[in-house]
C-alpha cells in the first residue's frame, strides 16, 4: 500500500473514531473537580472520596461527553464578504499564534463501581478512551499557504519542521484506592492498564530547504521519525473486529492525588495524571530518515504529466510521493516503538462560605511533548438540600478569557443524574469559540451507612 495512502486511511481512520463515537472531549473535567456530588470526581484526582457507601455507573451512559478545546477557531480560517466565505492566506496568519494547538479526544465508560470498606475507598473502571493532540507550527502553514517560491523563503535557508502529533486511542482498566492518612490529609492512587488500540504520533519532523531566486531549484534535508499502529494494516478492507483492544500493544499508567483540609472552611488539593506510557508492538509502520545529512535537489515537474483527460493521476502522483520519500532516505519499517500519555497536574483550593456555599480555583497544566498548556478556573457551587447541587465557573485560556460553565446533580433515590457544560454560550457563537464541553452522565449511588444508638429509655 502507497505511504501516502495509508496515512490518510490512518486519518480518516481516527477522525471517524471521534466523531462517530459521540463522546468527544478535550482537556476538560474541570467542571468535574468542582462537583462534588459526582463520583467520577475521583477520576482528575483520586484522593476525592465520594460521600457514598456504593456507587455503580449505568453503563455507556455514566459518563458521555462531547467537545473540543483549541487556540484556533473558525473566524480564524474564514472570512465572510458578501454571501461567501473565503480562504484568505493572510488573515489566516495574522489570526493565528506561532504554535497553534488542537485538542480533541474521545472516550466511552463501559463499566464503573466505587465502595467504601471501613476507611478504605476502592473504585473501578472500563472505559475506551482516545487521546489527541497536534500543535502545528506557523512556518509550516506559511508554506503549504504560499509555497516555497513566495518571499518569505525565496533565496533563503529556512526549517519549516516542529510541528507534533499524537493521536491514541486505547482501552483502560483503571483500579483506584483512598484512605485518610492522617487527620485532615486524604491520598489517593489509580493504577491503570491499557490496551493500544490504534496510534499515530511523530517524534521528530524537521525540515529544511532553500529555494533558488534563479530557477526556484529545492535543496533540501530531512530529519524525520513518524510512528503508526493501524488496525487492519495488512488488509484492504477496515473492520470493525479490527479495532478490539489488542494485548500486545500495552502499557501502564498512574495517577495520584491528594487533599487537605487546613481548617472547617479552607481545603487544598493536588492531582498529576497519566504517568505512564504504551508500547505499541502490532500493526506497525514506521517512517524514519536514515541519513538527515543527506542533501536533496529537487527541480520541479510538469504539472500536466498528472492529469487524464482532465483528471488528477492519483497512482502517478503516489509513484512521485514515495519517490520523493526515498531521494530524502525516509525508510519504512515496522518496529516497535513507544508513547508517553500527555501528563496533567491540577492544583486547587477550596473555601466554604457556609455549609451550602464553596467557592473553588483550579489550574491546570497539560504536558505534550516538550511543551504545555495552563489554564486557570474559578468556580462557585451551591447545595440544594442534601442530594442536588448547581455549579456555574468560568476558565481562562491565553487564548479566550470567557468561558462560562454551568453544572447540576442531583439524586432521585439511589437514582443520579448530572449534566455539566464548559463555555455554554458556545453553541451560539460557534464561529468564535475555543472550547466547548458537554457532559451529561446517569449513576446508581448509595448513602453511607448510618447507626443511631437507642438511648435507655428514663425510670421515675
């Protein structure tokens, strides 16, 4: 199968994964560490112990999410004139920063149960989980934007690499424990194993090239190590079997967490999240320059020699693209390599006005490859009763700076249900936003037990 081709499948592959699946969602859970009604609190810090006996997640249904979180949004890309839009090259490049970065990523909670036993606190999960990430550097969108022939590289030396990708999608069995240490300080772990199911992620994509103000002759050098684990990649035809969790290609991660309550009113807490990594053994293409002082000279072609009777030549086109792989010494091969998950830390405080009120801060980093994105949240949550809460916050991003969010729980009998929002005016203005999270979710939790001891009944 053609290089080229098979890395689309590979794209095409993934983005149906997101999309179909329905459950999409980005860095968020913010909006669950504020929510302390909900159990799957646990799962952004597992020292947060639910105050009930027992709980179980209704499967496919206690945890649905769907949203994405970027710096770049639609008004970036398009501009309206008239009735149309239109690609403008450079509004495109004033709009956007040096490292632009999307976030989207999918999941599904198959299974999920939480207990008490004395003061120990246990939980468990299942869940299909996909994870991704690309932050596209501004030079390689000038190019593919202008072309090599345009000012900006004409006659000169210019690297157009750094971009990064990392695309996962893995199933999760997550066991987690927490227990009060010592008065005041709550710990927690969850260990999980996981199982690779698809991957496609770059180590290094660094390119250079100089372009001749004479002839527009490329010279050009490559440094580039590309992985992939793709379902089915010895097949012509992509099954739905083919994506079972696959048991070579696995791996390990932790995460840990704790809070403390400094007085009644005031409580601080931290989390770090998916230390750990999957190796991916199976279903492997791997894409590798083997010399990257090796200099190419690249003259250009006749455009008309790929066309058809007025059609595009697509195996012509494919022979040249692999050719061109091979003049740069990018080798295929199928070894097995490994991924590092993208690693979180949040750091939080809380203070309770009354028994009802709690305002809470959170910041969030998330680490990709090098680089790291903060934010910072600001949340107020009420109680109604005993068994209904309402949560309203707003979150910060160097990018946008209003981000509203809303959440509700409340329990009908042993009967949960939740719904949280990020940034719920997105949806009426879509062509302006960021970010954007919905997540809704439907559990059966169980009180603590309680006793009361029967006072001796008074004798004349």
């Amino acid at each position: 199968m053609k290089k080229r081709n098979l890395l689309l499948r590979f794209v095409l592959i993934v983005f149906a994964v997101v999309v179909l699946s329905g459950t999409v969602f980005a860095q968020a859970d913010r909006s669950l560490i504020f929510m302390d009604l909900v159990p799957q609190r646990n799962q952004v810090n597992p020292a947060f112990v639910p105050d009930y006996q027992l709980y179980a997640g209704i499967p496919f249904l206690s945890s649905v999410k769907v949203g994405f979180e970027n710096t770049i949004h639609y008004d970036d890309i398009f501009i309206k004139r008239g009735d149309s839009l239109v690609l403008d090259r450079d509004h495109i490049l004033n709009s956007i920063s040096d490292e632009s970065r999307v976030n989207i990523n999918s999941g599904e909670e198959y299974f999920a149960f939480g207990m008490r036993h004395g003061e120990n606190y246990f939980h468990f999960r299942i869940a299909d989980v996909g994870q991704s990430q690309v932050m596209i550097k501004k030079d390689m969108l000038r190019f593919l934007l202008y072309g090599n022939g345009s000012s900006e590289f004409l006659g000169k030396n210019v690297n157009i690499g750094g971009s990064a990708v990392n695309l996962s999608y893995y199933r999760e069995y997550a066991l987690g424990y927490a227990r009060n240490v010592i008065p005041g300080l709550t710990a927690g772990v969850t260990l999980k194993y996981l199982q690779g199911i698809a991957n496609f992620s770059s180590q290094r994509t660094n390119f250079s090239l100089h372009t001749s103000e004479e002839d527009f002759t490329i010279t050009a050098t490559s440094d580039v190590n590309i992985n992939m684990s793709v379902p089915g990649i010895g097949s012509d035809e992509v099954k739905a079997g083919d994506f079972l969790p696959n048991i070579r290609n696995s791996g390990f991660a932790i995460d840990l967490g704790a809070t403390y309550q400094v007085d009644p009113k005031i409580n601080v807490w931290a989390s770090l999240l998916n230390l750990g990594s999957i190796g991916w053994k199976e279903n492997l293409r791997n894409y590798q320059t083997t010399d990257p002082d090796k200099t190419v000279v690249f003259e250009g072609f006749d455009i008309n020699d790929y066309f058809v009777d007025n059609s595009l030549d697509s195996e012509h086109l494919d022979d040249v693209l692999d050719s061109i792989a091979d003049e740069f010494g990018i080798a295929e091969k199928a070894e097995k390599y490994r991924t590092r998950l993208p690693a979180k830390l949040n750091l939080g405080a809380g203070y309770a006005f009354t028994d009802d009120d709690l305002m809470n801060v959170l910041v969030r980093t998330q680490f990709f490859q090098g680089y790291s994105q903060t934010t910072f949240s600001v949340a107020y949550t009420r109680m109604l009763g005993k068994q209904a809460q309402i949560m309203i916050s707003n979150t910060f991003y160097k990018s946008s700076v209003l981000n509203p969010g809303l959440g509700v729980a409340g329990n009908i009998g042993p009967v949960q249900l939740y719904l949280m929002a990020e940034n719920f005016i997105a949806p009426l203005m879509l062509n302006r936003t960021n970010v954007f999270v919905f997540r809704f979710g439907v559990n059966l939790a169980f009180a603590k037990k309680t006793t009361t001891e029967k006072l001796p009944t008074p004798v004349d």
